[in-house]
C-alpha cells in the first residue's frame, strides 16, 4: 500500500480545536479519518517550526490521499501538504525502467 507523508499547519481556528480536542483528540480524529479512506495510521507526531503536525499513512492509492486532503483542506482550519513516500525497493524499480530522455541542449 502506497505511503504519504502529511505536512500540517493550524489556523487560528484549527489551533482553539487542537487547545479543545488536546493531541490526543486529534490524533484520534486523525486516524478515524485515515480508517475511513481504507489506510492505516503509522505515525503522528506535532512539532515546532513551520510544520504543526506530521503524520505518515498507508492508504490505498493517490485517490484516497487526494479526499483526505479535500476534507482537510474544507474544514479551513489546516493547511496541509503531502508527500508521495518511496521505498528504496521502489527507487531500485524505477532506475531499472530507464526511460528514454534527452537533457535539454544535449544532441
């Protein structure tokens, strides 16, 4: 199953619920709605800096990453970006396909 990395940010709004729901709460919710899309949650953690929560996910393919960021993203109370997650068994694959490609300005 494809793993997704997700970038979290809180608004102001998002940071009253998180001072309501606590972390926990939230990682609850979390894992609720990753469930609800067929996934599984594998990590969730909140953090300093520009990034309020990172949370790793199975889930079963783009589609299903793709509704849980519309939800997300409709609540307004998150910004969120998501990361693609490859395995080096994946990175192996895909430098054995090879694709035929020229860089631009080479003959």
């Amino acid at each position: 199953m494809p793993k997704y990395l997700f970038k979290a940010r809180y608004t102001a709004e998002g940071a009253r619920g998180l001072l309501s729901d606590g972390g926990t709460g939230r990682r609850s919710a979390t894992e609720r709605a990753i469930a609800s899309a067929g996934g599984t949650l594998e990590s969730f953690y909140f953090a300093f800096g520009g990034t309020d929560v990172f949370v790793i996910a199975d889930l079963p393919d783009n589609t299903a990453a793709a509704s849980l960021n519309l939800v997300v993203a409709a609540s307004d109370t998150i910004g969120s970006e998501t990361v693609v997650l490859l395995t080096p068994e994946e990175i192996d694959e895909a430098a054995g396909r090879g694709p035929d490609w020229r860089a631009p300005g080479n003959a």
